[in-house]
C-alpha cells in the first residue's frame, strides 16, 4: 500500500509593509512549472495583495491559484476559513504541489501552525517552515525595540506599564516563529546598518535560524521552499507573547479603504500618500489608482514615509478603474485628516 506523500506548505508572516506580498509573487514568477498556490489574508477592507498576486501573468500565477480570505485575521479564523480553504486547495484532482500561505501583518504565525494537527488535514500537509519576512530600514529607524532588555526594564521599572507594546508583540511574535528570516530592502541600508538590523533579530530569536538579506524580494524559491522542518510538532521551540487558550485579536488597530480620484501623475499621488502617512497612527497604505491618460493600473504601497508605486497591468476593458487606498493603522487613527491629504 503507498504511503500519500504530505504537500509541504511554506507560511510567510512578517509586519505591514515588510515585503510579504512581493516575496510570494517572484515565488511564484520563478516556480519553473511547478505547481504552486496561495493563501493569502489581508487585515482591511481591500482585496489588494490576492490581486497583485493574481496579475503576475505567469504559468502558475493565476486566479485559480490564488485564494483570499479576507474575513479577519487568519490566526483568528483557522476553523471557520483557513481549514476549509486548505482542504479544497487538497482536494482538487490535481492539488498543488506547494501551499504558500501569506499571513496578513497582524497574524501570530503560531496558531496556524497548530492548525496542522488537526486531525482532517494532519495526515495531508506539512508545514515546510515558517518564514518572517522583516522590514530592514523600519527595524533600523527603531519602530521596534533594539535594546529588548533595556525596554524590558524599563517596564519593570514603571507600574503603569502592565503589556507589552502591540507593535512590538506581533513583530517579536513572527520572527519567535520562524525558521529562516528574510531581510528585506536590504539596499536602503549599509553595511553598519546591516549587522546591526542583524543583531536586534538575533537578540529576539530563541534559536539558531538563518537570516538571508534579500531587496525588492528577490529570493532563490530554493532557499524559501524544502525547510523541511515539520513546524507544526516542533511548537515548544517557538515561544509566544499569547499562550495557548489565549485571546487574540486586533483591537489595537483598524482600517479603512478610502477612494482616490484619477492622479494626475504617480509622484502626484505618492506625495498625496506620504503626507497622509505622517498622519499619527497611520501604519500602512497600500491600493490602486488610475493615472490620466495611463491604461495602467498604478500600484500604490506606502509603510511609513516610504512611498513605492509602480504600473502592474492594463485596466480591464469592462473593469472599473475606481482607485482605492486601504489605509491601516491603530484605533482612533485620524481618518478624515487621512481622506484629507489623499484628495490633495
């Protein structure tokens, strides 16, 4: 009797902006036939990264191949649609021979992977390992801790001070998880920058995991697929800020798709965003637009200051081009300072 090989699945998380959705897409722009296909989860109200992924206009990187769930964080919804979207991804006659799953930049990485032991689809899949994906020049500018144990007495030191920042447990949360690190926008830093960004992450980790410096995502899939660490019974290696049984949600944030005219230009509308972007409270905005006179849909991605836009296919002939910016930030953000600044 053959034993039924399980599919490995490969789990990328990593915080808003980090560069997840671009990793996934050349993933797949590289997949050199195989069979590859995506989960992805987006925490906000636009379908924004399922789209980029789906317009890669590669074999392999279609819309049967991608499949969202944009009902909440995945980590919070593993009975209700992460388990059933896997289980049809399964069984299709001919299922994937690689599960990508793109976790949304709130997501704790752990609980998915206890979602591989149960019992409907431990005997199918396998999760290959767990990727953090980390936002180089965000970690050196200090949105997060660089001296854990000087924040960690600091806490100690003030009554008042009773959880850890939310920012900063998502993060350390992610890279706690992970079996390889990829440092990403690794060419907006230099070398000093490098190895210190390098350190902070060395200084979270629980164990020895390889961190690769990469830029714009461009990975080798054979460094991101065949880990083969079997994650899912290795849960006592990666410690985690919310214990077993604990709540999870997102309180701490929210978000909202806001619409964008027609742009007269893309620096037009990267100007609009980043001013939008100094809007306290405001974490990422990423969507789509319609530049006058362009039959290119403009992609628009913003984490802090940092504004990136590119053109990434044609409108459809029958495709609304009504541009939208999903903005996410933490609750009671400023949003009409926010719609403010985008119409200019």
């Amino acid at each position: 009797m053959a034993i039924l090989q399980k599919i490995p699945c490969t789990i990328v998380t990593g915080f808003l902006g980090a560069g997840k959705t671009t990793l996934v897409r050349h993933t797949l722009e590289q997949a050199r036939g195989r069979r590859l296909a995506v989960i992805v989860n987006e925490f906000g109200d636009l379908g924004f990264d399922g789209s980029f992924l789906a317009s890669c206009g590669v074999e392999g990187c279609n819309k049967n191949s991608v499949v969202e769930l944009p009902n909440g964080c995945i980590c919070c919804t593993v009975a209700d649609d992460f388990v059933p979207a896997l289980t049809k991804l399964l069984d299709r006659p001919e299922p994937p021979e690689h599960i990508l799953i793109e976790t949304s930049g709130l997501a704790l990485p752990k609980p998915l992977v206890q979602a591989f032991q149960w019992p409907s689809i431990r005997s199918r899949v396998t999760v290959d390992g767990v990727v953090a994906v980390v936002d180089g020049p965000a970690v050196a500018s200090g949105l997060f801790a660089d001296d854990p144990d000087a924040l960690a007495n600091q806490r100690a030191a003030d009554q008042a001070v009773d959880h850890d920042n939310p920012l900063e447990e998502v993060f350390e949360d992610q890279i706690l998880c992970a079996d390889l690190v990829v440092l990403n926008k690794s060419d907006l830093l230099d070398a000093a920058a490098q190895d210190k960004v390098r350190a902070d992450i060395e200084a979270h980790l629980p164990r020895a995991v390889e961190i690769v410096a990469t830029a714009h995502g461009r990975l080798d899939p054979r460094v991101l697929l065949g880990l083969a660490a079997a994650a899912e019974d290795d849960l006592d290696a990666r410690p985690s800020h919310h214990g077993e049984g604990e709540d999870h949600d997102h309180d701490d944030f929210e978000s909202v798709a806001l619409p964008v005219g027609v742009a007269g230009s893309p620096e037009d509308l990267a100007a609009r965003v980043e001013k939008a972007a100094e809007t306290e409270g405001v974490l990422r905005i990423k969507g789509f637009a319609e530049v006058k006179g362009k039959p290119m849909r403009l992609v628009v991605q913003g984490v802090g200051r940092r504004v990136a836009h590119h053109y990434d296919r044609p409108w459809g002939a029958s495709e609304p081009r009504d541009g939208r910016l999903v903005v996410i930030g933490l609750k009671g953000f400023d949003q009409d300072a926010v719609a403010a600044a985008l119409r200019g």
